[in-house]
C-alpha cells in the first residue's frame, strides 16, 4: 500500500477562549484560513494542487456552522475547486480527519490532502449546539442507560476514584505541564510550529505551583451527583483540567510517491491507525483499548515509541491511562499538554499531531503515539514513523 507521508504543519498560538483573549476577534473561519494559507506557504505547494480538505470541529453551530471547512478554504484563496468537509468526533475531530486524509492518500483516493481544524470557544461557547429544552440523546439510549449518563467533569471524577488517584498526584501532574510548556517556549521549541510570531500560548502558567493549585476548589461539585456516586472525592479543579481556548492547527498530507515528484521532504510517515469505544459513563478512558489496537496494528510495543501525545483533558485521564499501559510519563507531552497549552476542542488533535512531529523530530526520535479521550467514550490513536 502506498505511504501516507507528512510534509508540513503548522498550528497558531493557542489563545484563552474568551472576551479578550489573543484569538477572540478572529472570526472562526479566517482562524482556519489563516493557518491554511501558512500551511501551503510554507510547504510550497499550489494551493489547486490539494484534492481535499477535512476540518474538524465540535460546535458546527453560529459562526462554526455550514461546514465551516469549506469556508475557510475559500476565505484563504485557495481555487473553488478545492473541496472540503467537518467533521466531528467530539474532541478528537482533526485527529479523525489526519485518518480521513492519511486513509485516502493511502488507497489512492487522494494524492494531497490537509488535515485541520478550528475551534472558537470564545465566540462559540462549548455546549451552544444543544438547543434550550433539546434532547440529543433520546428514549431508547435512555433505556440502555436508565440511570443516565454525566458530563466529562463528572466522569473524569469517576476516573480519579477508579484509579484511586490523589489530588497531589493530579496537582503534581498539571504543574508539569505547565513547567514543560513553559520551558518549551522558553527554549524556541515551539518557534517552528507556530504559524503567527510575536504570540504564545496564553494558558501557559510559568509561575504556578503545586501549591498554588492545591488552593483551587473542586470544580464539578453538587449535592445530587455526591448523594449518586459516593465514591467520587472531588479532586478535579479548573487547574488539573483543561481550560477554555481557540485555536487552529493544519497538516498537510501526500503520498510518498507525490512528494518525490513535487521535490518535496517527507518528514514522517502514518504508520497505524486505531479508533475505538468504551464505557460512555467514565466516558475518556477509551485511549487505554485504543493505545492497545493501535500498536498491535502496527505490530510495535510500548517500548518502541520514543515519544507519546496523550490529550490532557484531565489530569486523571492521563494517569489513568498510564497506570493501565505502563508508559513512561518522562515520554509523554515532554512540551507540555492541553492543562496548559489548551485545548481548543476542534484543533487540538492536529494541534497534537503538529507538537509531536516536531518533537519527534528536535528529539531525533523514531516512532510517536497519538491518542485523544473523546466524548461519548470514543478515542482515536495514530502512530507516525518520523522520516
């Protein structure tokens, strides 16, 4: 089977998803078409050249709705001819559309493609696309699940408890990321990735601490929930969580075979794919299967992956994850992760894709992991040879 190669991405500093953050006044749509005109700048490509382009984002409504993709293609010049199309698989989006892109240039129903996405959680709130007094999920999931499904900080609340984790250890584990995005950006390690200079990445919190975040209350606490799950301790606040964000990020794909014709580097190649399911309840601990099919697709272990991207959702998502794989944490988001680089809900899976290439790549490493916790206990996991 031809090779799925990539040749550039790029993503924007990741700004705080409200009033009077740094992205606030880019409408969504030239947030992503910025980042695409960058992306084919630097590659050096003609735009026509691209047979299709797959966005993701979560909340297709207002200023995200009417496939937001095709209007950012548009928007950044690129011929009419260029196709394009969102999609959503909650928080994993833009990683599902590097599968889409990766999986067509890899059967040949492509030859170039970019994989992207977009999320405005300032100017699109997060939950806008359920209508006041709507149902999304109607009467016969109910009758599969009787006593009701929770939101995500709930269950990453359950998680806590299942693993037994501590607020220390989920303390500990946030002012991590923090202190590695921090020196990251620092050390210019971030320079190449990032398509806009003279912004960073707001949510990066250089002078916190463990203590300073042991001070902030749990986040997701109520009287109804305590009295349901008793074994929940309340240990998820704002600071071991991910935080509100906008952001866009873009990769752009292409058979092996097309690059050498173009002149162009390939500089790593997809080398499995994995998607799976899990309990909806405790909802983002599908990265834990998914890490699994992921690499018994690709016929590796855990000890041959030099570096892991695993989505910080929530502290306890990633601890969790590696209690269950063994992974070394030293391995993993070596720049920092979404507590606090952000997550900006639709981007953040190309976002990922963009730091672990060039992680990869700074690091001399051979072989990266990607895996994203998803809504409705979903997960993606891709692994890419760097070249």
């Amino acid at each position: 089977m031809r090779d799925a190669v990539i040749v550039e991405a790029v993503r924007t500093p990741v700004g705080k998803g409200k009033p009077g953050g740094a992205l606030h006044a880019d409408h969504p749509a030239d947030l992503l078409a910025r980042t695409l005109r960058t992306l084919v700048e630097r590659a050096g490509i003609d735009p026509g050249q691209v047979d299709d382009v797959i966005g993701g984002v979560v909340t297709q409504v207002a200023e995200q709705a009417v496939n937001i993709t095709r209007t950012a293609v548009l928007a950044a010049g690129f011929p009419e001819s260029v196709p394009a199309m969102t999609v959503d698989r909650q928080c994993g989006s833009s990683q599902q559309a590097l599968h889409i892109a990766a999986q067509g240039v890899r059967s040949g129903a492509y030859d170039i493609a970019i994989a992207c996405g977009v999320e405005s959680m300032s100017r699109v709130p997060m939950g806008s696309s359920v209508l006041p007094g709507s149902d999304p999920f109607g009467p016969m999931l109910k009758e599969r699940y009787p006593d009701g499904l929770v939101g995500q900080g709930i269950s990453a609340e359950l998680i806590t408890a299942k693993w037994d984790l501590s607020r220390e250890e989920l303390d500990a584990y946030a002012y991590e990321s923090h202190r590695r995005a921090a020196d990251a950006w620092k050390n210019g390690e971030f320079d190449r990735e990032v398509a806009w200079t003279g912004q960073r990445d707001e949510t990066v919190r250089p002078g916190t601490s463990p203590e300073i975040l042991a001070g902030l209350k749990p986040a997701y606490y109520d009287e109804r929930t305590a009295a349901r799950f008793p074994e929940i301790g309340w240990k998820v606040t704002a600071g071991n969580a991910s935080p509100i964000n906008d952001g866009a990020a873009a990769v752009l794909v292409m058979g092996a075979d097309v690059a050498e014709r173009l002149g162009l580097r390939p500089r790593a190649r997809f080398h499995a794919f994995a998607v799976t399911g899990d309990d909806p309840l405790l909802m983002l601990t599908a990265i834990i299967p998914a890490t699994e099919k992921v690499l018994a697709k690709g016929g590796l272990s855990l000890a041959d992956i030099d570096l892991f991207e695993v989505n910080e959702a929530f502290a306890p998502v990633v601890l969790a994850w590696q209690r269950e794989t063994g992974a070394d944490l030293a391995r993993v988001n070596v720049r920092g992760g979404a507590i606090a680089i952000g997550h900006p809900l639709g981007a953040s899976g190309a976002r990922i894709m963009t730091t672990l290439l060039h992680a990869l790549e700074d690091r001399g490493g051979r072989f990266g992991l990607q895996t994203m916790c998803e809504a409705g206990g979903l997960a993606n996991a891709t692994i890419v040879e760097r070249l």
